[in-house]
C-alpha cells in the first residue's frame, strides 16, 4: 500500500516516502517538478529540488531563485527508501514524468504529458511497470481528439502564409512557454521573419541551446510588427499588444480550440486544436498498455467519464482531486 | 456536386469560419448562385434561414434532443449518461458533441458511409420524420440518414432540423441579404418578398428568376410585427421627431378583417380567433372595409383597462364561457393600420397611416390610442407618469416619418418602460451555458426564502431562472465562486450551497400554479450580484406575495380625462 495524497498547492505527497511532486514543502525531502509551467514549479524551495536541466533552466527565466539537484533522463537517483528515475513526457521542452520504485511497488507521476511528444520536447518513454498510475486527463473526454501532426504543421503553416497573402498581419495565441516554441518549430521551414511577446522570447534561447529550430525570430516591437508573424498570448493581445496593427487576423492554437464556442470567446478568425496535452484516445490507450494496478485520475472534472472506461478494461482507478480535496 | 447537402454543410461551416458579415455574405450568395435547379435553391435558402420546414407549412420536424442524443450515443456505442453528457455539457452543444464524437470514435465511423445525399433526399428525411411520432421510428430514420453522412453533415443536420439557430453567426436577414446579392435584387425587395410570402425558399426563387413582384400581401397570412426597441439602448438626436402612445398592459395583436369574416393573430403568427369572440362579433357587425390592424387586446372594465394578470385568464382558451367573458370582458385597441383601399400601406408613413386610422374610428366608432406630441424631455415625464397611473406599462414613442417596418426591431419606435420591481434572490442552481457561452455556468435558477414559512419544508426555492444582466467579467467571476459553492452535479446542472446573493429586476409577477412558488417573474434578469450581501438577506415568498397583490389592487385611473385610447361608445 503506498500512500498518494494531494498536497500544496496542485502538488502530490508519497508521505511514506518523503517524496514530493511538483510543489515545495518541509513536509517532504525529495521534491521533483515535472516542468516549468506556472501550477506545476515553485518559486522558491528550502531543500534544492529534483528536475532536468532543461527544466531548470526555464524555471529560473521565469523567477525560480533557489538550488536544484539535475538528473538527466534515466539517472536513477537512490533515496533511503526507493529509487527514482525520470522519463521524457513529450509535453514541453524539460518535462518529465517521475518513475519510483519501492519495495511496496512502484509509482509513475505522469505531471502534464503528451503522446504523440512534441517535437519541440526530449520525446515521450515510459518504464514497462508500472503500479500506481497517477496521470493529468485535462482532455478527458471523447470528443478531444488530434489530428494528425503533419496536418496541425499544414494548417499553422497555411494560416500564416494566407493570412500574409491577403495582406493581413497573422497573430498566433500560443501560450508563451512550449505551445509558442512549439509553434515557431512548425512555422521554421516557411523561413518567416517573426516576433514573438517578451515573456516568451526570454525563454526561446533555453529551446535553442537544445537545439530546437525556432526559425528567423526576434522579440515583437509595436512599430515594426506589422507584416511579420507574431506570437503571443490570449491576455497580451488584451493588453494593446499590436493594437496599432488594424488589419491582422487570429489563430488560437490551444487543445481548448477544439470547442467552437472558443472563437467566439476569443474573437479568433481561426481555431487550430494543438494541445501539449494527450489526447482521450491517447490516455486510455497507455492505461491499456501499462495495466497498472491502480490509476489516479488528476486535472480534470471528468474523472468519471475515464473512470467508465477503465472499469471496463478491469482497470482500478480513482479520481484525485487537486482542486477540492484538503489534507486526509 | 452543388446540390449535396454535404455541399450545404460545408458553405455553413465557411460561414462560421467567416469574421466578417460581408464576407459571410459573399459566401453564402455565391453559394446560391451555383445551385442550378429552382426546387434546390428553395431548399438551400430554407435550411440555411428557417429550418427543415418553412415557418407558414405548419410543419415541423419535432424531435427532442433526448431522442436525438440517446441515438447518437447508441449509434457511437457510448454510455449516454457517463459519456455523452458531459461531452455535451463541455462543449456547450449537443450536436457539436454529436459530430465530433462522429468523428472520432471508431464504432461510429465503421457504420457511416458518406453518400452525398442531396438536398431534395435530406428533405425527404425530414418529412419522414415528421410523419412518425414514436422515439423508436424517429431514431431509426435518425440512425438510417447518419450512416449516409460525414460528422459535418450530421452536425448541421441536426441543428437545420430542430429549427435552432445554425449557430454560424447568419441569421435570416443574412440570408435575405445573400439572396439580394446573388441575383442582384435590392435587399428591400427581397425582405418585402419574404415578409409576404413567408417563406425564404420560395422568396429565393422569385427573386432569381426576377419574379419578386408576384409576392402580394394576402388577407388572412399575418404578417412580422414591427418591434420596439428599449429606449435606454438607443440614442435620439430630437425627440419632437416622435409621437407618445400609452404602452398597453395587453396582448399585441393583429386583425384582418374582410366583410363579416375577421380574424386575430398573436405576435408569434398563432391563430387567436377562437379566444376573444366578443371582439370578433364588435368588428365583424360594423360593416367595415377590408383592412389589416395592429392593436393589443386588453381587459377593460368599469372604464379601466384591468392587468395583463386577468387577460391570462383569456388566453389559450378555445372557447371562453360567458361567465369568464363577463368577468374578464376584452377590448381591441388599435394604433396602426397596415391594409387599406385593397392595397398594404407599410410604405406610407405613420403620419399618414395614423389619418386613415382616424378616420376609420370616427367613421365606424373603433377604439384607437391616444396619440400625444412631445416636445422635450419633460412632457414624455409627464405622459409616462399617466400610463402608469392608468396601469399601463409605459410609453411607446413612434417615429412620425417612420415606415411599418415588419418583423424588425429599430429605432422607430421606442418603449420606456419602469421595471415590474427587484427582489434580492440566492442563487440555487448553475446550468452550463452553451454556444458563446460553452465551457461557462451561465444560466442560474434564483430562490427566494421560506425558512419562516409554514407551508414549505426547505429554506429556499427556486422563483425563476435568468441568464442575462452581467458582463463576461462578472460571470467568470460567478463561476469561480460557484466552484466553491457547489454540492451537487446533475448533468449540466450544479446544485450550490445558498450564498450568493443577486438582486433580480423583473417585467412583471404572475401566478403560475405549477411552479413551487406558485408565481413567475416575466423576463428576470440580473440588476446586479449582491456580493456585499447573505442568503438571510433574501426576500422571501410572502414579500412577493405582497408586491403581486400590489399590483393587481393597484388604484387605476379610469379612462375619463385625458384617456390612453378613445372610442365614443354609441
């Protein structure tokens, strides 16, 4: 029996173990983050925390302050009581999924994965066995599935050189780190000079020196934007970015995208379902493969709907709840 | 293949994709213009700007969207309750759920074998549907035309059928305008084509074939009314411009009157006759010339024009007993005339319309409305504080130049009307909201308190619902708190914990016996989200008990001095 509970903020204990993932606590010894998004990283942690280079990295572009232990993927990292070991999770640059192996079984914390893997990531493995499951299912319901990535780069790509055609600026809503990198990976053939939002092109160089192909970038400025390819977020284009530009057009490329009432929340001339997030289809699937004894189901309000069908592959399974649940 | 409905589908959904309404426009007239046969063209422009049937057959394809939905997730082998749902409740749509779920499951693309269906064999579908009435036969020819179609096909299939909005950001005036541009008619025309012939499919093929002067106004096929807007939501450059009329508490109505033969019809183009026949007998015996009215029925009695409340009573039924036409004796007040000397007058302005309104009340004692100049603000105070007095509802302010602009709602003519009142409400329940609003909780069931009431057990139920009277700000704001409020999950629904208080602004209270309460409110919306307030701070069922009878007891001027509508009785 191992113990997963929720704790901190979105972050999960193995209290038996002292291992923490993805928050920062004095409860814990061994913290490890899975990536550099904004619900998964602390800003600042007493004991140095666990997590790849790459993650380390863009933790501190964005205001992370303290130490950090690196571990590249497949370093195994003895503690006093289990071994842990990270694997690519193909969502952004850095991510991992955490692997521990105990004496009472072994745990996967999946943190936010994608399979397929981005290609602007390390890729996506897992280990063989695995006991406890305890994986993200932002899209957890059937009608979340994604096309084909050749089609999503034809569609990113055809957006930005029509859009141009037709005399219009084409802005991408991408979210600044990974969807945004993601983005400019799939637009980098198209040799297309591009501006990409501040809070986003500090990050760019971390993606480089990985050698991702991020194409003819530079960081936006308002008055030479106009005609170029931009990439910024839902709330900066709120908050004047290119406001002077009149006559541009707008693509979400979010897995959100995949609900037509977005284009109309948004105002957006174009909704492309790119997600860094697996897919429902994906998510039974590796339930399937890895036949763990127990799934926990987390980021989601449809547990329930992932629940149905792992019932029906015999699979064990419970919703973790990371938003309600208190301390038990 | 032009004549495909899958050709259909897929201008719909370039339409959708379209930001621009001139470009919409362009799509949908060149869509129009490529069809080659006239029956198709009818087709087209029907489904993409009425639905399955035209709104004059009567006919209709009736289908919930249980019967549809349970299909869909049979026919894509899902669980309906733990997997269609909340697909639906995610995406805000059903037939959005319906086509993805089309797509992406295995077990429903094994079973479909697009065969490009053209439009004439979707409408046959359709008229098959409306000819059976058992779930079963409606899902089994359901389950037949899917197997035949593409995800997109099925989606806006579905939405055609159910009479909906195609959900594209394209109501029937852009369609109107699509078929103007597409064969080069003015849209005038060809919305004065539709409002007679009440039908898009047919309006498109006289219009291509250059025929748009063979639709003519018929006696007895009712035509859209014009609508008012609320004053408060347009600007007016001079108000001397426009004339004041009490805004009745009645039913809008028109009349067609030919010889003895009259006829009454609702706002919604229903036949009335048969519930108001002592106004049928006052205009059949007066030997009138043919003429189309526009006017509201009201409850009038002891020279006082009685609350919509009593005229409730009226309404829906077949045939009044005269016992209840004693009680609740009813009166045709008309303010517009849109028929007369054998040809319709829309064009004629409302000056000109108003003399031959005149004169036709003098000459056969017919009660007409009061009209009044206004000059400044001052004098429509002192107007709107009569109607008031009088138990109407407010001021209409009509434009005197104005044309009758049928079926649309302008600055012509304006209402000022006061709110019924406000009741500060707990919101109970959270329902997801769907098209822009998908993904959100945008319409709430609000309660009043009963905690002190012997009658009820619980502490508070529900007195309406409202889904309108905030800003996106607000709602996403409403949403957050409601995460935290929420105990229960019914599908779509939330249950919440009594917290969150909203002041309610209503129309009007009227007795409903099927509610809990036993009273509706008419248009609830929200004045604003009390978050200064507590659930013990919410009126409860005997406050609204009180304002009811408030106003039904309300002392009414009566129609002596300076009346809302005159009518010199013989």
């Amino acid at each position: 029996m191992i113990n997963i509970k929720k704790a901190g903020y979105h972050g999960i204990l193995l209290s038996d173990y002292s291992i923490g993932f993805d928050f920062s606590t004095p409860d814990a010894q061994h913290i490890f983050i899975s990536h550099a998004h904004a619900d998964h990283m602390p800003y600042k942690s007493k004991e140095p925390v666990y997590c790849t280079e790459n993650t380390f990295k863009l933790m501190q572009k964005r205001g992370y302050r303290d130490e950090a232990n690196l571990l590249s993927f497949g370093e195994t990292v003895q503690l006093p009581k289990a071994q842990v070991t990270l694997f690519p999770a193909g969502h952004i640059l850095g991510s991992a999924m955490v692997y521990v192996e105990t004496n009472e079984g072994s745990v996967l914390y999946t943190g936010d994965y994608r399979t397929p893997p981005s290609p602007a990531s390390e890729g996506f493995e897992y280990p063989k066995q695995v006991d406890h499951l305890i994986t993200e299912a932002t899209f957890s319901l059937p009608v979340y599935k994604w096309a084909p990535y050749d089609e999503l780069i034809e569609e990113v790509q055809q957006f930005a050189i029509q859009t141009l055609d037709e005399g219009y600026t084409p802005v991408f809503l991408a979210y600044n780190l990974g969807k945004a990198q993601e983005v400019m990976n799939m637009l980098a053939p198209t040799e297309l000079p591009l501006q990409i939002h501040g809070a986003g092109f500090k990050l760019c160089e971390v993606y480089e020196e990985a050698g991702i192909e991020l194409g003819n970038y530079e960081t936006y400025n308002r008055l030479t934007c106009e005609g170029k390819v931009l990439i910024t977020t839902n709330s900066a284009i709120n908050n004047g970015f290119a406001s002077n530009v009149k006559k541009k057009k707008l693509a979400y490329c979010s897995g959100w995208a995949a609900r037509e009432s977005s284009r109309a929340q948004l105002t957006v001339h174009k909704l492309i379902p790119l997600s860094d997030h697996l897919d429902f289809f994906e998510l039974i699937n590796l339930c399937k493969k890895l036949n763990p004894k127990k799934v926990h189901i987390t980021h989601t309000p449809n547990a329930s709907v992932v629940q149905h069908y792992l019932d029906e592959l015999n699979i064990d399974s419970r919703f973790l709840d990371l938003e309600a649940e208190t301390d038990d | 293949m032009s004549n495909t409905f899958k050709n259909l589908a897929e201008t719909a959904q370039k339409i959708l994709e379209t930001r621009s309404n001139n470009a919409k426009v362009a799509i949908c007239a060149r869509y129009f213009k490529s069809l080659d046969s006239d029956k198709d063209l009818n087709r087209a422009a029907q489904f993409l700007g009425e639905g399955a049937f035209s709104s004059i057959s009567g006919e209709r394809a009736v289908i919930g969207s249980r019967t549809y939905s349970t299909c869909a997730a049979e026919f894509c082998e899902i669980n309906y309750e733990k997997v269609f749902k909340p697909s639906k409740t995610a995406l805000g749509s059903s037939s959005e759920a319906i086509e993805k779920l089309m797509h992406n499951i295995d077990a429903a693309r094994k079973k479909r074998s697009p065969a490009e269906l053209t439009l004439a064999e979707v409408e046959t579908i359709y008229k098959a549907i409306s000819e059976v009435s058992s779930r079963a036969d409606k899902q089994q020819i359901l389950r037949d035309a899917w197997k035949q179609m593409t995800p997109l096909e099925i989606k806006y299939f579905i939405r055609i059928m159910t009479r909906g909005s195609l959900r594209i950001g394209f109501e029937s005036r852009s369609v109107v305008s699509a078929i103007a541009q597409a064969f080069g008619k003015k849209v005038k025309d060809v919305r004065y084509a539709h409002m007679i012939t009440g039908s898009i499919g047919r309006t498109a093929v006289l219009c291509k074939n250059d025929r748009l002067d063979e639709a003519i106004f018929k006696l007895f096929h009712p035509l859209s009314f014009m609508l008012a807007s609320p004053i408060e939501s347009r600007a007016i450059e001079n108000i001397g411009e426009y004339i004041a009329e009490e805004k009745f508490d009645g039913m809008r109505c028109q009349m067609h009157i030919s010889g003895n033969k009259v006829e009454l019809y609702s706002r919604d183009l229903n036949d009335i006759t048969h519930s108001f026949p002592e106004i049928v007998n006052f205009f059949a015996e007066r030997n009138l010339p043919d003429l189309v009215l526009d006017g509201e029925v009201c409850v009038y009695k002891n020279d006082e024009i009685l609350p919509f409340q009593l005229l409730q009573k009226r309404m829906g039924r077949k045939k009044p007993s005269s016992k209840i036409m004693d009680k609740f004796p009813v009166l045709f007040i008309a303010y517009d005339v849109l028929f007369y000397d054998d040809e319709p007058i829309f064009e004629k302005s409302l000056t000109e319309r108003r003399k031959i309104l005149k004169k036709l009340a003098e000459q056969f004692n017919l009660p007409i409305s009061n009209q009044f100049e206004i000059s400044d603000e001052d004098s429509v105070e002192e107007l709107f504080e009569r109607a008031l007095a009088h138990g109407n509802e407010g001021l209409m302010l009509k434009k005197k130049d104005s044309t009758y602009e049928y079926g649309q709602r302008r600055k012509s003519w304006l209402k000022v009307k006061k709110p019924g009142g406000t009741l500060d409400t707990v919101m109970m329940y959270a329902h997801a909201g769907s098209g822009k609003r998908g993904g959100y909780y945008s319409d709430f069931t609000l309660g009043i308190r009963v905690a002190e009431d012997e009658r009820y057990e619980e502490e508070f139920i529900p007195i309406g619902k409202a889904y309108g009277g905030y800003t996106d700000e607000e709602m996403k704001r409403m949403n957050k708190r409601i995460k935290d409020l929420t105990v229960e999950k019914y599908g779509p629904t939330l249950g919440l914990i009594p917290e969150l208080v909203i002041e309610l602004e209503f129309d009007d209270i009227q007795i409903n016996k099927r509610t809990k309460a036993n009273y509706t409110l008419r248009l609830p919306r929200f004045k604003s989200i009390r978050w200064d307030l507590g659930p013990d701070d919410t009126d409860t069922l005997q406050d609204v008990e009180r304002m009811y009878q408030e106003k039904i007891n309300r002392k009414r001027l009566k129609q002596d001095e300076n009346p809302s509508f005159y009518f010199e009785n013989d």
